[in-house]
C-alpha cells in the first residue's frame, strides 16, 4: 500500500515533469524555426532577386532561405487545396500566386534586425512593402506564443514543487505509522542510549527504497507512455500535425536523461531525510510515555 500511494504520486510527477519539457520543446521550436515568406513585387527584376536572396543567404541569424516561383507555389498550392486550384482552373483564372522567398530564421529575437535589413531602400523595390508591418505583427504573435509558452512552463514547475510537498507529507505520514507500530522498539532503543540518527536511519533506508522503488516504476510507466503515446495520438507520430514537437520532446529527454534522473534520486533522498525527520522529531522523545504511564 506504501509502495502504491508512491508510486501514483511519483507518476503523476513523472508526467507533469513530461508536459513541462513539452512546454520548453514547444517554446525552443517556436523561437528557432520562424519560417517568413517574403512575397516579391512583380516589377522586380531577376537580378535584384539574385541581389536580394545573396545578401539574405549571407545573414548570420538565417538558417536556410529557398527561392519560389509561381509555378512551384500554384502546385505547393494544388497539393494543400485542390478545390481552390480546380476553381481557379475551371473559371481560366491566371496563377495568382506570387513570387517568394521563403527565409527561416535561427531565433525569435531576429525579427527586429531582419526588419530592419528589409527596409533598406535597395530592398523595398524587390519585397512587398506591406510585408514589412505584416512582420512586425507577427513577431508580436509569435512572442505571444512564447510568452504563454513560459507561463505554462512555469506553471508546471510550480506544480511539481506541489507533488513534491505532496510527497512529502505521505512520507511524514508512512513513517508516523511505522513508528507507532514499533513504539516499543524505539522505547527500547532509548533506554539502551541509542541516538537520533541510529533511531532515523532505519525509517529513513525504508522510505528511500520506497521512493527509489516507486520512482524506478513511474519513470518505466512514463517511458512507455511515451513509446506507445503516438500509436494512439496519431497526430504526434511522424508527419502528424505535432510530429515534429514530439520529436522534439523526445530528443530533449532522451538529452536530459544524464542530470534528470540523478536530480530525481536526489530530491527523493532530501524528501525521505526530511520526513523522516519531521516525522520522528516529537515521536522519539514520545516513545516512552505511554509505556512509562501503563507501568
């Protein structure tokens, strides 16, 4: 019953630790893949396009820009909407699709500088002007979505700090019940001159084992969780809407096993030397008096 009381405890820690590393993946994706599709002005001429991708190649903070034309934008086009394409083909509507130049950027806090070098006067003759508020307001969604972002993130480490007080107090509570069953054990401890910490470490060994039992389990309940979460979600397998953030999840812990799982067993170990602690503080100088009392 011990180990099980744990073992929900933990688990429910182990996915809440899960969901903030599915917060800070989220955040990383959000700030390092900032796709931008620069649309190009017709009366631009093929050098200035040149002129334009060049410069744009040569940005330390671009991780990558391709050039689209209008043919390979109407079949990008056909392939995500046919209806619109076939409506488009039906009324012998001309391809509307504009010249662009597609541009990820390595970070979120790129924006303003890239702006910037898009209002340059050379480069206002080749980029739809528009673009430039439009990315201005763009860089303020995305920034709303990395705020909420670490809002959550936050959110969710304040939550494990809950579960871990939440541990805890069962901690405190096993060990008071461990106690008062071997009341007379600890009686006779202290009338042989045992101290505290001869008294404390078999409760607190026990509580350990417990906690490293109960994490061991959670965090196999938690890893398969994870193997097996895409065959049920197919939205997180690969290609799915929240393929690549799974992955990234995925990479991230598979990273983060080296220091996680040690932090882990740390926190458990303080969490069994301080219940234990709370626990037998008034217990031990307790232990006696009922026996004192009944003689």
């Amino acid at each position: 019953m011990s180990l099980g009381s744990l073992f929900g405890v933990l688990f429910l820690g182990q996915i809440i630790v899960l969901l903030t590393f599915g917060a800070h993946a989220g955040l990383t994706l959000v700030k390092e893949q900032t796709d931008l599709r620069l649309e190009i002005l017709d009366s631009a001429t093929d050098i200035q396009i040149q002129d334009l991708y060049q410069n744009i190649r040569q940005l330390p903070y671009v991780s990558d820009v391709i050039y689209i034309t209008r043919e390979q934008a109407y079949e990008r086009q056909k392939n995500r909407d046919p209806e619109l394409t076939g409506f488009l083909t039906r009324f012998g509507i001309e391809n509307p699709f504009p010249e662009t130049l597609g541009v990820r950027l390595r970070n979120l806090e790129d924006y303003p500088e890239f702006v910037r070098f898009l209002k340059q006067p050379v480069f206002t003759k080749v980029v739809n002007p528009s673009f430039l508020s439009e990315t201005t307001d763009q860089e303020r969604q995305v920034a709303k979505i990395a705020e909420a972002a670490v809002t959550v993130r936050s959110l969710l480490l304040l939550i494990v700090g809950l579960l871990v007080m939440v541990i805890l107090f069962v901690v405190v509570e096993l060990v008071r019940r461990r106690a008062a069953a071997k009341r007379e054990e600890l009686f006779v401890e202290q009338l042989v001159g045992a101290d505290r910490f001869t008294i404390f470490l078999p409760f607190c060994t026990e509580m350990f084992c417990l906690l490293s039992l109960a994490l061991i389990i959670s965090a196999g309940f938690a890893a398969m969780v994870i193997y097996f979460m895409p065959s049920f979600l197919p939205v997180l397998a690969f290609g799915g809407a929240f393929g690549i953030w799974f992955q990234a999840v995925s990479a991230l812990l598979t990273a983060s096993l080296g220091w996680l799982l040690p932090l882990e067993l740390g926190v458990i170990l303080i969490v069994a030397l301080l219940g234990t602690f709370i626990a037998l503080k008034s217990q031990v100088e307790m232990a006696a008096l009922p026996l004192l009392s009944h003689n």
